[in-house]
C-alpha cells in the first residue's frame, strides 16, 4: 500500500501531465526519463528521487513544490508510510 505522500504525488504529476496535454511518453522524452519510470510513479508502485523530482517540475514547467502535497503537522507517522520505530527495553527496574 502506497503511503499518502506517495498517492497524492502520483494524482498531482497525472493531472499536471494531462493539463500540459502531454502523454506518459511526452513527458518522459521531454524530461529524459523512460515512459515506463513515468507510468510507475503515476500508478503509485515508485517514489521519485529528488533529482526525477527536478526533471519533471521542469519537463511540466511547474515548481517541484507543486507536484508534492503539503502535509500536516498533526498527521500520523502511519499515514505518511513511516514504520514505529521506537524501542522497548526490555529491562526491568
């Protein structure tokens, strides 16, 4: 299961996609990336390093910042696709 962050980027690059009027393939030659890295971040089964992050704000001429939902302070680490990782001791006192 996709985290939040992952679900939200994945439907904002789409719909910033599509509003350019470009396809998978489209954006992907015009940001020098491969048609199928394109389609798997839209189907939400990858995240995008910050580097993929920079060539599609500039392939869709959009600021990174628009790809990327804001999120709540207050949010659950589980929402955001974080594991607990605090430690129990296991020693008595």
């Amino acid at each position: 299961m996709a985290s939040l962050l992952v679900e939200e980027f994945a439907r904002r690059l789409q719909a910033l996609r599509e509003r350019a009027g470009l396809t998978q393939e489209g954006l992907a030659a015009r940001c020098g990336l491969n048609r199928t890295h394109v389609y798997f971040l839209e189907q939400k089964q990858r995240s995008p390093k910050l580097e993929t992050l920079e060539k599609l704000a500039r392939g869709l001429q959009v600021q990174p910042r628009d790809l990327l939902p804001e999120i709540p302070l207050t949010a659950p680490a589980r929402a955001l696709g974080k594991r607990n990782t605090r430690r129990t001791s296991s020693r008595s006192k």
